[in-house]
C-alpha cells in the first residue's frame, strides 16, 4: 500500500517533496518524548497549502493514516506516527504572510519558528506573547495544535488566546476558514486536538503592546511547599506577575551542575518573579511582591536584567540539565488549583520517595502548572519500572486535587491511558462525535489523545 500511496504523491505534490529513504524515515519516527518510536511510510515536505490538501486527499483514498508534525518537540508523544502511516510535515512553510503593526496583527503559516517570530514581533515593538520553553525549535502550528502556553501564560493567556484566525485542511471537507467573533467554537475545538482533526495551515495572529519596564525577583525558601503556598498568597492578594516560576530543590542542583548560574544551591524551592508594564506600575507591583514573599518566609533578591536573561535562559533548559542526575525521564505535566499546588507537590514526592524514584518539580506555577519529571537510568531496569509506575501516581495525584492531566504539554500518547478517568462518558462520546465531523474515518493522528 505504502509503495501505491508513493506513486501517487510522486505525480501529484513531486518526488522531491517526500522523504522515503528508511534511514532518513528513521528521525521522523521520534518526538522529543522518551521511550517512544513509530515508523511512518513516507513523510511529505509540505510547502503550501496545496500540498497539504492534496496529499491528505490521496493518503485518505488509502485509507493511510497521516500525522501532521511540526518541530517535533512533543513531550506527550503527540508526534508518533504509526506504521506505514504519511507524516505531513509543516517546517517548510515558513512564510510570515503579513504582518501589520497598527493593527497589531500578523498572518503566518504553521512552520515559522516560535522564537524566530517573537524575535520578529519584538522587533518591530511588538510582542507576540505565547512563549513555550521550546521556542528555538517548536513552531506556531504545533502550538496551535497543543495549545501552548509558557511562563507568560498567567498573565498573558496561552496561544489559544493569541489565534484570532486559522485556515485547517480537514479530512471530512477540505480547507475551512475560520475567524475569531464568527466561529469562535470551532477554532477553540481545533487549538488543542493535537493533529486529531486536520493540518492547520495558516494562523492569525493578535499581538500585544511590548511592556516598557521590568523587574525580577527571586525567592529563596526552605522547602518547595512554603515556595507553593506563596504562590497561591500573591495571586489571591492581586498580584498580577508576567512570570512565577518554581523550581525544587533538584532542578536547581541540576541547573548548577550544567553550568554555575548562580542559582541559590541551599533553597528547598525556588520562586522566579517577573513584573513588567508602565514604570510606575512595576514598581508599585514589586513592592507588592517583595511584601509577600518576605511575609511568607522567602529570601528576596533582586535579580540584574542580565542575569534574568541568564536565568530564564538556564529555565528553558532544565529539561537538559535534569540528565546530569540521571539520563533518562518521564516529563509528567499536571495543573491543579494553586491552593493544591502544595498539598499536590507534597503527595508527589512521597510517592517517589516510597517508589525509592528521584522527581524534580518545576512549573509555571502561578496557572497552577507542575512538570514532576521522573528520573531513571534506562540501564537500570527495576528504576525504569518504578517510574513508569510512578507515572499513574503523579496523573491520579493531579486529578484527585482537581485538576486536569495537562497544563501544557497535551495528551498525546502519555496521558491517553488517563482519559477516561478524566472525563464522564457522555462527554467522551459528545468529543468523539465532533472527532467524527471532522474525521470520519479516524486517520488523523490515531493512537494520539483519543481514548479506544
Ligand atoms: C525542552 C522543552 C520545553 C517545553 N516547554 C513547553 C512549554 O513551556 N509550554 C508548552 O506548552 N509546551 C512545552 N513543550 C512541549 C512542546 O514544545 C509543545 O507542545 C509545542 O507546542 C509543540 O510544537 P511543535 O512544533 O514541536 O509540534 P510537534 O511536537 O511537532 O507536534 C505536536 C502536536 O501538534 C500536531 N501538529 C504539529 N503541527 C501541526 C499542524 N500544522 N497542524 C495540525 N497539527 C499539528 C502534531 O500532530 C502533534 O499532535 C516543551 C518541550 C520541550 C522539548
């Protein structure tokens, strides 16, 4: 079937645009999550939205399953392709279509890099404010697709509230168009479903006035508890913070064996506060904050704008870091009520302490997000089990506190098992048919997020 389906997409969309060497086949079978691996058929190299169509149309003839990829930086294993199946890869549409700074609008297809249009946006004074700590190499389509958020997220919403418009080729009808005010429920059932529903291929954009001032402050506490439960106190006193970042005590020892940030080595957790706006309304911000935080037992610093950039910098790369303590992990990402923030840390690292597993914690925590990362050596086989197992302790602690399976990350392959016990079974079934509008034939991404 495969070699009938290259025939074809060789006539229609070029020989040059598809990938069918096996050991070049080989990388797209991989997403950034470990322990994972598919083995696709053929990936085509989109650069239009023709090419996209008309491929989709010819995979589905088949009746071959196609996964959209993007910079593959999926941590739920959202990109793993079944066999035989067609990846539709969107890197290669790259083109900013339009961008107009009065309107504070930009027009973009799904391949143009998160960074590099952030960079662009800022640029022109403008910011663009959905900032995954995989910008350099994720893209706006897969955050369309995961609906991303980052440290800016509390303050700034997530890239659902930045998508004002979105072109999707979808299996049942082909391209639609949809805009913000007319077809509100539609785009906000297409951000999210993971490549489950069509390939997005051109967004909308609405940016932001590029905040003039900041300020940064770190704060050192004993343990990650007390870090928590100050989060949950500058919230509810109205603190409103660009960035609130925690970072347990062994992210932080894990940072610091990377490279000498400078980050506090003897600090139980962490909490990294940013404030921006109009001067005068992060200064009247920060002396709000630094009341907090040393109310609540915290060790405030501040922090030099160069050293913020080092640190966020430092941030963006835990997840690197991490493999100083062991070389493999299981990137969990659950968000809980900030008042379970504490409560939910705790009960987490009492189950990795029982299942003898080392867990750091981070997040961006003032929406509630926790990425528990479970620690293993994969040469150590009984480690590796006990933080599989681990795994099913960390979603259910998510869950029992209220909270849902994925901050940021999506569901894709890692949390699919989960599903069911996260929603009713007349709500899976009222999903399941919009799947199906979208869908009929379920070979969009299959194995991703939908539950058998
Ligand atoms: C170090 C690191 C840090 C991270 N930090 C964050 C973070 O702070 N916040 C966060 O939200 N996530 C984070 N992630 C997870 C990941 O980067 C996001 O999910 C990101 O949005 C994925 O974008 P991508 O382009 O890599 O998409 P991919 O990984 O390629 O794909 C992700 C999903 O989107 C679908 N998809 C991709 N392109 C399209 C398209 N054009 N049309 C339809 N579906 C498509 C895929 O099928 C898949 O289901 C992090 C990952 C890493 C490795």
């Amino acid at each position: 079937m495969t070699r009938a389906l290259i025939d074809e997409l060789s006539r229609t969309v070029g020989y040059d645009r598809l990938v069918t060497d096996p050991d070049q086949l080989l990388a797209y079978g991989y997403d950034a999550t470990m322990g994972y691996r598919g083995d696709p058929g053929v990936v085509l190299l989109a650069t239009t939205e023709t090419d996209v169509s008309q491929a989709l149309k010819i995979a589905l003839a088949h009746g071959i399953p196609c996964v959209p990829r993007g910079g593959a930086t999926s941590l739920s294993a959202a990109v793993i392709p079944p066999s035989g199946s067609l990846v539709i890869d969107t890197n290669q549409m790259q083109r900013i279509k339009h961008f107009d700074i009065d309107r504070r609008h930009a027009t973009v297809e799904p391949g143009v890099v998160t960074r590099d249009f952030r960079a662009y946006a800022a640029h022109r004074g403008l910011l663009y404010a959905p900032d995954p700590s995989s910008e350099a190499t994720a893209t706006i389509g897969g955050n369309v697709a995961t609906n991303a958020g980052g440290p800016y997220a509390y303050k700034y919403g997530v890239t659902r509230d930045a998508v004002i418009e979105l072109r999707v080729v979808t299996p049942a009808t082909g391209t639609i168009e949809l805009s913000r005010g007319r077809d509100d429920v539609a785009i906000d059932i297409i951000i999210g479903s993971e490549g489950t529903l069509g390939v997005v291929t051109e967004i909308g954009l609405q940016l932001r006035a590029m905040p003039t001032s900041r300020a940064v402050r770190a704060a050192s506490f004993p343990n990650g508890p007390e870090a928590l439960r100050t989060v949950a106190a500058i919230i509810n006193q109205g603190v409103v913070p660009a960035k609130l970042e925690f970072l347990d005590d062994v992210t932080i020892e894990s940072l610091e064996r990377a490279r000498p940030w400078g980050f506090p080595r003897h600090a139980g957790g962490l909490l990294l506060a940013e404030l921006d706006g109009e001067k005068s309304e992060v200064a009247a911000a920060t002396a709000q904050i630094d009341a907090i935080l040393q109310t609540s037992g915290g060790d405030v610093a501040t922090v030099s704008p160069d050293q913020a950039e080092q640190w966020w910098d430092a941030r963006r790369g835990i997840t690197a870091s991490l493999a100083l303590i062991r070389p493999a992990k299981i990137g969990e990402d659950i968000c809980v009520p900030r008042s379970q923030l504490a409560p939910t840390f705790e009960k987490i690292k009492a189950a990795a302490s029982t299942a003898e597993v080392i867990v750091a914690i981070f997040g961006h925590a003032a929406d509630g997000t926790l990425h528990p990362n479970l620690l293993y050596d994969p040469a150590d086989k009984a480690e590796a089990q006990r933080a599989t197992n681990l795994l099913v302790d960390v979603a259910e602690a998510g869950l029992a506190a209220g909270g849902i399976l994925s901050g940021e990350h999506g569901l894709g392959r890692v949390k699919r098992p989960f599903v069911k016990r996260a929603y009713d079974p007349n709500t899976l079934e009222t999903m399941r048919r919009i799947k199906k509008a979208f869908d009929p034939d379920g070979l969009m991404n299959p194995g991703a997020m939908w539950p058998d």
